[in-house]
C-alpha cells in the first residue's frame, strides 16, 4: 500500500512533516482538581487529576516524595471494534505505567511529601498515537489542578513507511507495521523522558525520525502554552483583573 503519493500527500492529505490538528479544553470535570481534554485529528482522550490528597493506603507513604498513580483505559466505543479487551489488561497496565513514568519526570514530587496525586486518563476516539495524546492529556490536566512541576512534558509519535519519515501517525499509517517511535520531552529543559520504539530501524534513520518526533513535541509544547495562558486570561477576566 501506498502510504505516500506521488505528489506528496498521505492518505488524510497531510505532507509527511506535517502534524493532525490539536485541539484542547481545560477544566472539563467539574469535580476533578484538574482536568483536560486534548485531541490529535480524530484521536480524543480526556484527563482528569485529583490531588495532592491524604495516602489511600499508608503502605505506599512516602515521607519525602508524593506517591503518583495513573490508571489508563479505553471507551468501548473509542474504536470501530466491537471487541474490547476488559479493564487491566496488560496494554493497559503498560501505558499507565509509561504515563505514570513520564510524568513522575516533571512533578516536583518533593514538594509534597506524604500526598498521593491520581491521574485519570480515557481514550474517548482512537486513530492512533494515543499514548502521545494521553500524556499531552494530564499535561493539561495537572497544569489546571495546579500541581507543580518543573516542565511541562510533551509527547508525539513519527514512523517511517514508504522510505519516508512520518509525523504524528494516524490509526492507519500505525497498523501498517513500520517503524514507529513515540517520544515524550521537557521542552524548556531540553531532556527525553520517554523513548518507545516499534520494529527496528537504521541509526541514522532513527536520529531523522526522532529528531521529527521531537520537533512534534514542541509545537505540543508550543500549543500547550498558547491553551494555558488563554485559560489564565479567561481567569483573570472572570476576577476582574487587568
């Protein structure tokens, strides 16, 4: 199959360097400390944070950091598949840990010592690069619960199908079974908190695709700002601030 034509185009009509259109909102569960929801093209997934929050389990206290959790799932209805696996999967398991992981890399835990601080994350549409899309997620969603944080993380994925780097795979291009890396970064700091990679490439083919993915990252980044800062001005303006 031909995933990029003659001309240029991929199948949705982007140029291969070119990212889905982003969407977000902020403060999408009343209820939740923080809360987001961030699209990429047609894959939307929504984050809700809850916390910093007294120790569940004392077991798990820790008297100098924060205890973070992240639990990960998917609608039934997020896919045209009428099969879905059941809650706890391993898939599951595994990205709530990447998410987990990746975003332990930004929170200034030690500033919360004795708290545990709860990420929700939904896959509500997938058409691939959900991960990126999760974390772009409770980015939003810990930024609006006020949670401090040193960066903020960002995530986008690129493959290479058809001798051709892509960025920011749609369900499609990422079943086609190439090469397919997902990175996640702390923009301002300029450091890789995440690197997963499907199949295996070339090195100098990879540097090309990662460098890709990365420049994916900071227009999130990029995006991500631009959301929050409208977020603050709305605030200020409800205040009555000038």
């Amino acid at each position: 199959m031909e995933y990029v034509n003659p001309e240029g185009l991929r199948l949705d009509g982007r140029r291969p360097m070119e990212m889905r259109q982003l969407r977000a909102e902020i403060g999408v569960v009343s209820k939740a400390d923080g809360s987001a929801v961030f699209e990429m093209g047609n894959t939307k997934v929504i984050a809700a944070v809850y916390g910093p929050r007294e120790v569940q389990n004392r077991s798990q206290q820790s008297n100098d950091q924060a205890l973070v959790r992240c639990e990960y799932s998917m609608a039934n209805f997020s896919t045209g598949d009428r099969m879905r696996k059941p809650k706890g999967d391993r898939r599951s398991t595994e990205i709530s840990l990447v998410i987990r992981q990746t975003m332990e890399a930004c929170i200034l835990t030690h500033l919360m010592p004795r708290s545990q601080i709860d990420i929700f994350v939904q896959v509500l549409q997938a058409d691939g690069g959900t991960r990126s899309a999760c974390i772009n997620a409770a980015t939003l969603a810990l930024a609006d619960a006020g949670i401090p944080m040193c960066d903020l993380v960002t995530s986008c994925s690129a493959g290479y199908l058809n001798g051709t780097p892509l960025l920011d795979l749609n369900y499609v291009e990422d079943s086609a079974g190439g090469p397919d890396v997902t990175v996640g970064i702390l923009p301002k700091l300029d450091k890789v908190t995440l690197l997963q990679m499907d199949s295996k490439l070339q090195v100098d083919t990879f540097e090309n695709v990662m460098q890709l993915a990365i420049e994916g990252c900071k227009a999130v980044a990029s995006y991500i700002r631009e959301i929050l800062l409208e977020n603050t001005k709305q605030l200020e303006s409800r205040r009555g601030v000038k």
